[in-house]
C-alpha cells in the first residue's frame, strides 16, 4: 500500500512539472528567436528546394539558391545583433543553438559572408 501511494504521489509531482514547464507563456524575448527559428526553416527550406529541383531537373535554379543563401547572411546578422539585446537566460541559450545551426548550414553549403 506505501509503494503505490508513494508511486502515485511521483505520478502526481511529475505531471504537476511538467504542467509548469508546458503552460507557461513565452517571455518576448523567447518569441523573438522564436520568429527567427521560423525564418531560417523557411529559408532553408527555400534553398533545399533550389538545390533539389537543380539536381533533379537540371534547371538552372542559381538565382534561387543565391537569394536564400543572402537571406541565411541577413538572419545570421540579424541574429547577431538581437543576441547582444537578451536578457533571459531561456531565450540567451536558445538564440546561440541557432546561431550555431545557421553557422553549420553556412558551413555545409560554403555560403561565405561577402
């Protein structure tokens, strides 16, 4: 009888952290990289696209590709210039795992800054 209440008082701790940590709004902050986030998956999709449709089709999609991969460059300073602006700790590490992914795409892509 204790082992099943003390495993359902840990059901209950758990569920209520869990609440905690999913029902809290975002802080600005936190929806600044957010929106951010949401423009590099477009451009990255964008430049994917590009690149697969010039594969496949034998197109030539070099104007598609350019103009995703000058808008990767414009996020990541964008990204650098809001990163000197956070204050929260959340909203901090979270714009630095995107800096990183944008720096690994760039890499990956031999996108270099002019």
């Amino acid at each position: 009888m204790a082992k099943a209440l003390l495993v359902l008082f840990l059901i209950v701790v758990a569920a209520f952290f869990i609440y905690r940590q999913t029902s809290q709004a975002p802080s600005e902050e936190e929806e600044m990289v957010a929106s951010f986030q949401d423009r590099y998956a477009v451009v990255v999709q964008k430049f994917t696209s590009a690149a697969g449709r010039a594969g496949a089709l034998g197109l030539d999609t070099l104007a598609d590709s350019d103009s995703a991969a000058d808008q990767v460059l414009k996020l990541r300073d964008e990204l650098v210039q809001l990163r000197k602006t956070l204050t929260e700790e959340k909203a901090i590490g979270k714009a630095a795992a995107l800096a990183e992914k944008i720096e690994y795409f760039c890499k990956k892509n031999d996108i270099i800054r002019p």
